[in-house]
C-alpha cells in the first residue's frame, strides 16, 4: 500500500509539473492583416503564398468592387476604421494631404529596399516634405502600337527600330499620319483621339500642373501643359483622329475593323486591345513613343496606421513586391515591374503572337527606365478632367481652340480656389 500511495503521488507530482510547464509554454498568437485591393491589382496566389512565408500571420484580402477611392475616402474622412493595407492607384498625390493616417514607411524598413526600385515610381510615393507613405506595385510606361500591316502598305516604316527613329518626334508621327490618310482616302485614321496626344504628351514631362509646393504652373513655360495643347489642337486640326474614345464600343468596332492605324498608350493597353480587336492578331507591333518616354498609370501599396502591427504589414508587403514576385505578376497578370531587375528577367523577351511575335516586354523596359520624375500635386486628375473636356469641344463641336483655351485656364483656376 505504501509504494503504490508513493508511486500515484509520484505520478500526480509528474501530472502537476507537466502541466504547469503547459501552462507557461507561450503559443504564438496569430495576426490578422487586412488588405483592400482591386480585381487583378495583385496576385491572388502570391498573396495567398505570403501566408505561407510568415507563418504566423493570416491575410484577410477583400477585393473592393465599385468606386475604391471614394470607399477609402470616406474612411479617411470617418477618422477611424479601415484596413492594415491599402491600394493606391495612380492618384496618390491625392492622399498626400492625408499623410498622417498612413505610415511612413522609411520607419518600417523602406530605405533598405529602395534601390530596387525605378527612381521616378518610388518618388511618387513621397511625399513633398519627405514621408514614404507607398509601396510601389506596378508600373505603365508608354509606347506606340501601330498596325504593320497599314503602315507598309502607306509606305511608312514598320520595323520597330525603323519607325522609333523615323517617328522620334511629333511632328515626325503627324506627318506620318497626313501620309497614311491620304494614302487611304481618308478611310483610316493615324490615331484614336486628340485627349490621348495631350495625356501622352504630359506623360513625358517632369513638370506639368504642380511645383512640389503646390503652386499651378501650368499656365508659364515651365509646364508642358500648353505644348501638349497646342500638339492635341494640331492633330485635331490636321484630321488625324478618329475621335474614339478609349475603350469606348466605337474604340473596339475601329480597332477590329482596321480604321485606326495607332495610338500611344501605356503596356495595360495591350489587355484592351487583345480583348477589343481579335480579328488583327499578329497585324500589331511596339515601338518607342514619338516625344519620348513617358508613364500612365501603376498602383502602390499602403499601411493605415490604425493597424496593429505595422511592421508585420511591411515585411509582407515588402516580401509581395520583391523583384521575383514582379517578375511572376507580369508574366501571369502583366503588371509591369517596378523594380529594375525584374525589368532584365528573361520574361521581358518573351515574344507575343498578337503582336507578330515581337517581346514588347524589351520595348516596355526602355520605357520605363527613361521615365522623368514628375510632381502630381492632389488636384492634378481635377484639371485633367477640366482640360480633357475642352479639348473634346475643339475635336467634337468645333469650339475654338483659343477660346477652349482661355476656358479651360478659367476653370482650372477656378478649381484651385476650392
């Protein structure tokens, strides 16, 4: 009786301190991040991966239908609430002004991986008085799609080296244009619309609306605004635009039906255009855009600093934005890098059947590495849009370009005053 009461308190003793140690054992506490993106924005799969990289953390991804900036808008404006990270598009100047609801991210890590990175793209995540509030994602440099088949047939260059250096200018493209239209009795057209030229135009500028302090320039000689003008005005008045609106059914119908010979555009054009015009598979190429090289449009990456665990939320954005990561997004989504070494990955030559084979990936590359670093200022989508409708009354009513002008300089300082 005596060994076996010894023994069971042994075993209760053992029981007890086995417990005990249980009790003590830290688990590790899994943390929740939420992310707000868009469909096709990032990868799904690599963002389902960085669960698997950090073990520890859970991703609750919500792809936010509808108008993303006005929902993050108004939770900015609700002063609380909101997601760990956040999508930015190309209007993050916008958010500048809100600065203080994200973190800078030179205070997570960011400067350890800033020389990844294309120098233009990541600037545009700084703000004006130093604060890295965007990560960047991706990227849109521009260039020119043209039919091979038109342009031979016009006696115009096709061959993408031969029609980057015989269209290195504008003026260069326009008369090419005159050449081609008058060659088909006017039944196509050199280019979709006049409000392209000045987007593009302004897109290879490093000053367009926007001092870094805020202060308008585009009413000096500073700005490129007004050679863009002038240059949109030309085209309309030389009858070289089908006056199509991008990704309009009209764009679509011209696209398929060969009564657009080309456009500038940026590397997400090729989706549209595979999409609006199945019929001319193998009839395009690329080639490095008349007046240089320029950028429209790319997406960022940003931590709202209602979020708990601000450093958890950078190393996995960090990890997603990796040049190998940029690397398996363009060659599965085609979001164009932003980081520089991914922009040699072997990919990039990759050649493309509706484009005659030809790797635009290497045409896109030169583009983005050439793209001048530019200040968009908060208000800079307000005045486009002002500028944008002027110009359509010159292309599609006939209004005159100098009263247009004299309009659209009105209104745009009208707005500056709101």
């Amino acid at each position: 009786m005596n060994i076996r009461r010894t023994v069971s308190l042994g075993l209760l003793m053992l029981i007890m301190v086995i417990s005990g140690c249980a009790g003590t054992t830290p688990t590790e506490k899994t943390k929740m991040l939420t992310l707000w993106y868009w469909n096709r924005s990032l990868d799904d799969d690599l963002i389902k991966a960085a669960e698997q990289q950090f073990p520890g953390i859970r991703i609750d991804a919500q792809k936010i239908g509808g108008d993303f900036k006005s929902k993050l808008k108004t939770t900015l404006a609700a002063g609380s609430g909101g997601p760990d990270i956040v999508a930015f598009n190309d209007w993050v100047a916008e958010l500048f002004t809100s600065s203080d609801r994200f973190y800078d991210l030179y205070d997570l890590g960011a400067q350890q991986i800033e020389q990844d990175f294309l120098e233009w793209k990541w600037r545009l995540g700084v703000t004006p008085g130093g604060e890295m509030i965007a990560l960047p994602i991706d990227t849109g440099p521009t260039a020119l799609f043209y039919r091979t088949d038109l342009f031979e047939e016009a006696g115009l260059p096709s061959d993408p080296d031969e029609v980057h250096e015989q269209l290195a200018t504008w003026d260069q493209y326009f008369e090419a244009g005159q050449k081609l239209q008058e060659h088909f009795d006017n039944k196509v057209k050199m280019l979709d619309n006049i409000n392209n030229i000045y987007n593009q135009v302004n897109a290879q500028s490093d000053r367009i609306y926007f001092n870094p302090d805020d202060t308008f320039i585009g009413d000096t000689a500073d700005s490129s605004m007004k050679t863009a003008w002038d240059l949109a005005v030309k085209a309309a008045e030389m009858k070289l635009s089908a006056n199509a609106s991008t990704q309009s059914s009209e764009w679509n119908a011209a696209m398929n039906n060969g009564r657009i010979a080309s456009f500038v555009g940026a590397v997400w054009m090729k989706e549209i255009l595979m999409q609006a015009a199945p019929d001319t598979s193998g009839k395009w190429r690329v080639a490095r855009a008349p007046g240089g090289d320029g950028n429209n449009g790319g997406s960022f990456l940003a931590i709202m600093k209602t979020s708990k665990y601000p450093q958890e939320a950078f190393d996995v954005i960090r990890w997603i934005q990796n040049p190998e990561n940029q690397i398996q997004s363009f060659d599965k989504m085609n979001l164009f890098p932003s980081a520089t070494k991914a922009l040699d990955a072997p990919v990039m030559s990759k050649p493309e059947a509706f484009f005659g084979n030809q790797a635009t990936g290497e045409i896109f590359s030169a583009s983005a590495m050439n793209v001048k670093p530019a200040y968009f200022g908060g208000k800079h989508g307000n005045l486009n849009g002002i500028v944008s409708r002027e110009l359509s009354s010159v292309a599609l009513e006939g209004k005159n370009p100098d009263k247009a002008w004299n309009d659209a300089l009105a209104r745009v300082k009208k707005e500056l005053l709101r």
